[in-house]
C-alpha cells in the first residue's frame, strides 16, 4: 500500500512538473527580461498583419468598380 502512495505521488510530480506552471519562462537579469518581453509584445503586435497576409485580406476587393490589382497595366 506505501508502495502504491509512493509511486502515486511520484507520477503526479512528474505529471505537474511537466504542466509548464512551475517553470519561469524568463530571465531573472532585468536588462534580459526587458528585452524579451519587448520581442514577445513585438510578436504579438505583428500577428494580426501575418494573418491577414495568410488568408489574403490584404488584397484589393475584386468587387469594385474599378479592377485593379496592382498588377502592370
């Protein structure tokens, strides 16, 4: 029974540890963090422009009036 209890709360450990919850992501140097969350906020500003590009919507509507692409006339 100890036996089980033990192996029990080693696999909980392991299982919590590898959760990601318990590990910092970023530096403890200050001047270090800065610069990575200056790189993570930069990211996160730039994904909206990527997603559109992916999908397209960055182009010229084909419903107007005038058809232009951008193209060589």
């Amino acid at each position: 029974m100890f036996r089980k209890l033990i192996l029990g709360g080693v696999a909980a450990a392991a299982l919590t540890a590898n959760s990601g919850c318990l590990v910092n992501q970023y530096s403890s140097d200050p001047n270090v963090r800065m610069q990575q969350l200056l790189y993570q906020s930069e990211d996160l500003r730039q994904i909206g422009q990527e997603w559109r590009r992916f999908w397209f919507n960055d182009q010229p509507s084909h419903l107007t009036p005038e058809r232009i692409h951008g193209g060589i006339i």
